[in-house]
C-alpha cells in the first residue's frame, strides 16, 4: 500500500510510488534502451552480411529494435507525463490555502517533482539522440 507523498488531512494530491516513478522512469527506461540495443546490435551484426551501410540501416530498421524503442520509449514518456502531472498537482496543493499540509512533506514532494520534470526533458532528448543515431550512424562497421 501506498503512503501519501502529503498529509492525509488535507488530501493527498500525489503518492509516493507516482513521485518515484516519475524520477525514475525516464533514465532508467533510457538506460533499458541503451542496453537492450546494444544487445540486439551484437545479434544482428554478428549474422551476415553486416559490411555494408545499407544491411546496417536495415538492421537499425528492424523489428527488434523498433519493439525495444517502442517498449522503452512508452516507459519513459509515461514517466515524463506523470512527473509533469505530478508538479501540477502539488503545485495547485501548495496554491490551495484552505489545505493544512505538513511543509516538510510538501516540500519534499515539491522537489521530487521537480526533479522528475527535468529528468523527463533531459532523458526524451536523451532518447532522441540516440533513436537518431541508430539512423545515421553506421550500425555494423565493417
């Protein structure tokens, strides 16, 4: 069970599990993307024809790693659009005067927020480097 991320007197506008995931699904489904690519490119370019530029966009083309870019790029926008949800939420708390909230947790919360709103910036452009990447630069060197 869930502990509210505020008092519970006053409402609890964000949980704990929602402020957690919102800081760290974007860098650790970043992270997941990196690695299973890494992966999928070891199998793929270790079978065939490898050499050329157009089996390497080929390969940066195919189901595998669309699915692992799909996969990982759903985790780490719904991490985006909850830490985003997240500093609204705690934002319109803190703004509501007729609420008594403890400040430490509010604050806390405020913060983590905060992080997690930056976290979700940073990590999809991280995210779109590295799709960009997979397209432009030579998948199997030869």
């Amino acid at each position: 069970m869930n502990r509210p991320a505020l008092s519970s007197e006053g409402g609890c506008p964000v949980s704990r599990a929602a402020l957690w995931f919102g800081v760290l699904a974007p860098p650790l489904a970043w992270s997941a993307h990196a690695l299973c690519s890494y992966l999928v490119a070891s199998r793929l370019c270790g079978s065939g024809d490898a050499g050329s530029a157009a089996a390497g966009l080929r390969y940066a083309l195919s189901t595998p790693f669309l699915l692992v870019t799909a996969v990982t790029l759903a985790v780490a926008l719904a991490g985006a659009w909850v830490g985003h949800r997240n500093w609204e939420r705690i934002s319109e708390a803190r703004r509501d005067s007729s609420r008594e909230m403890n400040a430490i947790w509010l604050e806390r919360s405020r913060f983590l927020a905060r992080c997690a709103k930056i976290n979700g910036i940073v990590f999809l452009g991280a995210f779109a480097f590295t799709i960009l990447s997979l397209v432009v630069a030579p998948l199997c060197p030869g």
